[in-house]
C-alpha cells in the first residue's frame, strides 16, 4: 500500500464540522445557518450516550477525541456557526482545530 493510501485509510472516517454542515445545506438547498441549527438542536436533544464523539484531525498525529464532549471548542463552534451562519476559521481558537 502506497503513503497517500495508508493515510487516506487511516483518516477516511473523519469529517469536519463544517464539511457536515456545507453537505447538510446542500441537500435541500437550505442555508449553512439553518443546517448548523437543526444539527445543534438535534445534537442537544439525543441522549449524551448517543451523540457522535468530537475528534480533532492532526496531519502529524491523526485522529484525536476531544476531552470533555459537552462543552468547549466543538459546540462553541457549532453554536456560532447556527447564531451567524458562518463557519469558524482556524483564528478564532488558540487550539489547532480543523473544521
């Protein structure tokens, strides 16, 4: 298997917040903004157990989970995202986060 297999391999399960929202919205055509609020409201309302865990995506290390899954950068991001319907960019953290 070839490098860019391997890691393509490796990472193929990953999806950015904002790549789930740029699809959601252009399924029907509806807004970033709208899709970021449904997701948040659907989010919020499953059992925690049931939610999808967050990860960041580092080129150097790979999959990593987020500590703490109710709060902190994933859901501030979603929260801003369906309150401004823009996506947040790498500047507005101090953690290397991609979206």
């Amino acid at each position: 298997m070839s490098v860019k297999n391997l890691l393509r391999k490796q990472d193929e399960n990953f999806i950015s917040l904002h790549d789930v929202l740029k699809r959601m919205a252009a399924s029907d055509g509806s807004t970033y903004q709208e899709a970021a609020i449904v997701l948040h409201r659907l989010l919020r309302t499953t059992d925690r157990a049931l939610r999808p865990k967050w990860y960041w995506q580092s080129d150097l290390y790979g999959l990593k989970p987020i500590p703490n899954q109710e709060s902190g950068n994933p859901w501030n991001s979603l929260e801003r995202a369906a309150r401004t319907g823009h996506p947040v960019t790498y500047d507005d953290f101090e953690d290397d986060i991609p979206f």
